[in-house]
C-alpha cells in the first residue's frame, strides 16, 4: 500500500493510463479483425476500404504511446500486402 502522497498520485496516474490504453488497443484490435473479416470474403474494395479506416487508428496507438512503431509497421506492412493479394488472386 502506499503510504506517501506522491505513490498515491502515481497509483491513480497508472490506473487512468492503462484504462486508457486498454481502450484504445481493444479500439486498434477492432479495426483489425473488422479488415481480417473484410479480407476473408475476398472482396478487394471493401478490405481496401477497411484498410483505410484501420491503418489511422494503429497508427494514433504508436503516437499516444500505447503501441510499439515498429510492432505496428509490421502490421501495416503485412496486412497492405494481403489486401494488395486479393486482386492478384482474383484477376
């Protein structure tokens, strides 16, 4: 328990932070599975489209700190190249 006045304030510091956190990587894994869905229907447009509404998000998690750069770089990377697959596959 804490017992000074700044190891309180540390303690409600860290609880806002990481509801804080919490909410925004369960906002991030949302964007994702709704473009992991979007792409396991095979339609080019709308995992194109869910892309876009994803990439900002992930990208907002990195600035606010709550995310790794390049975690999230690797992320971009790999589901660009998976959305850029699905008109190779089809056409």
């Amino acid at each position: 328990m804490a017992n000074t006045d700044s190891a309180r304030k540390r303690i409600r510091q860290t609880e806002k932070r990481t509801a804080r956190n919490k909410a925004r990587k369960s906002r991030v894994r949302t964007f994702v599975r709704k473009l992991e869905e979007a792409i396991a229907t095979g339609d080019k447009a709308v995992a194109q489209e869910a892309f876009r509404a994803a990439q900002p998000e992930m990208q907002r998690a990195v600035t606010k700190g709550t995310l790794h750069a390049n975690t999230v770089s690797r992320k971009i990377s790999r589901l660009s190249a998976r959305v850029k697959s699905l008109g190779a596959a089809q056409g």
